[in-house]
C-alpha cells in the first residue's frame, strides 16, 4: 500500500478499538520509513537508549495499547514538532476545518494508528525530556539505578512518562527498588534536598492524581522489608529539612 490517508476515528470505543486494530497492520511504506528514522534519532544516545528498551517493555507488558495511549498525551505543539514530516500529518495539515481541528486529527492518529508510528512518537517525546528536563546528574543517578534494578517492573503510561522527570523519576525508581528488594534507601540519600523535600501529584493513583513526596514510600518500606528500614526512610526525609550546618 502506497497512498496515505487518515481519517477522524469514531467516537465509539469498540469501533475505535477495531479501527486501531485494522490501521495497525496498514502502515504504508513511508510511515514506516518515518518512523524507523525518528526512532534511529532518538536511539543514538546510548543511555537514553538503554532506559527506552527497559521502559516500552515494561509498558507493553501491562498493556498493549500504552504507547498508542503515551503518544495521544503528547501535547500538541510538541506533537506537531515531533511528526512535522511525518507523511499524514502533511496530509492532515491539507484539511479544512481550522489549526484546533488538524491538531484533533493527528492526536487522533498518534493514539490510533500504527504502531511503529506511536513507537517513534514515544521515543522522540522521551527523547525531548531526557535532554531538556533532566541534568546529566539526573541522566547518571537514572542509568545507574536502573541497572541495579535490573527489569522495570510493568509501569503504567503516567509513570513511565515521569521517569523523564527528575523528581517523579527518583520516586518511581526507589519505588521500583523497594519492590524488588533493591539498595532504594542507598538511592534515596544520593537525592539532592530539593527533590527530597518536593511534593508532586501521582496521576497513577487514579483520578487527578493524589498528591505525594517520598514519605508515601514508608508503608511500602516497612511491609517490604522492615519497620527499622522504614525509620530509616524517615530520619533521611528529615536530615534534608535540616539546615546547612
């Protein structure tokens, strides 16, 4: 198939399911092409590329639509940069009906088209984060967490997407190192004050989001591993109040 086309998805969800099933199997060649070149872009960095393997496979193993439903989040001038010479975009951006209604279509087509296309989408939104939001302090404390963790355990969209943040990225993966048992107390004293004292909304626990620091680790610590851990976890939180000698 060489002609390229996309067209609003219905707003029922079981014929949005079927329509994403059946747009799945029919990237055309130059979508495919796209998309093999944006995620190659956003592969050249080996760290980032390490914590990509690790993080889409960890998502795709609790669902298989989640990084369709990653690259509907993506906001729509960043989106818009991300796919400006993506093939249907070009032709969405052909369309009547206004900026706003283009902007609808291609989120449209990021949440339900084919596959490697939400596959590139993630990797250059990932891609964009890693180098704007996070220091190579942040960069190194994320490598080498992760690979004391070993696999991710199955994230879901909202905290994957927090990984690429250097506050919710540190609590996801302390999180991920109590669960398995893993050095998270070590971890936790390498966080800066500022991080350890930040607060910030946890849209994975449903809703809004509830919002929550590091101290809502310390039911966790002390049924992981111990009541005297979970102390621990405490005296840290409260070292980092304390000012500067």
């Amino acid at each position: 198939r060489t002609s390229v086309s996309w067209t609003m998805p219905s707003p029922s969800r079981a014929l949005a399911r079927a329509h994403r099933r059946q747009v799945a199997t029919q990237a055309s060649a130059e979508e495919v092409r796209w998309a093999m070149k944006q995620t190659a872009e956003a592969l050249k960095d080996a760290e980032l590329e390490r914590l990509l393997v690790n993080m889409v496979s960890s998502l795709q193993r609790r669902s298989r639509s989640s990084c369709h439903e990653w690259a509907g989040l993506v906001v729509p001038n960043a989106l818009q940069s991300i796919m400006f010479d993506n093939p249907v975009k070009r032709q969405i951006f052909t369309q009547p009906g206004g900026v706003h209604a283009q902007q609808q279509r291609l989120r449209a087509y990021a949440a339900d088209g084919p596959l490697c296309v939400a596959l590139a989408v993630v990797a250059s939104d990932a891609q964009r984060s890693w180098t704007e939001n996070l220091s190579a302090e942040d960069r190194t404390f994320c490598i080498e967490a992760l690979g004391r963790i070993g696999r991710l355990p199955d994230l879901m969209v909202s905290q994957a997407r927090g990984l690429l943040d250097r506050v919710i990225g540190r609590y996801v993966i302390i999180e991920a190192m109590v669960k398995t048992s893993g050095p998270a107390l070590q971890y936790l004293r390498q966080c800066p004050q500022d991080i350890l004292c930040s607060s910030f909304r946890a849209t994975w626990l449903g809703g809004l989001g509830r919002e929550i620091s590091v101290l809502y680790l310390y039911p966790l610590v002390a049924a992981q591993h111990s009541c005297t851990a979970a102390e621990s976890l405490i005296e840290c939180i409260v070292r980092s109040f304390a000012p500067p000698a």
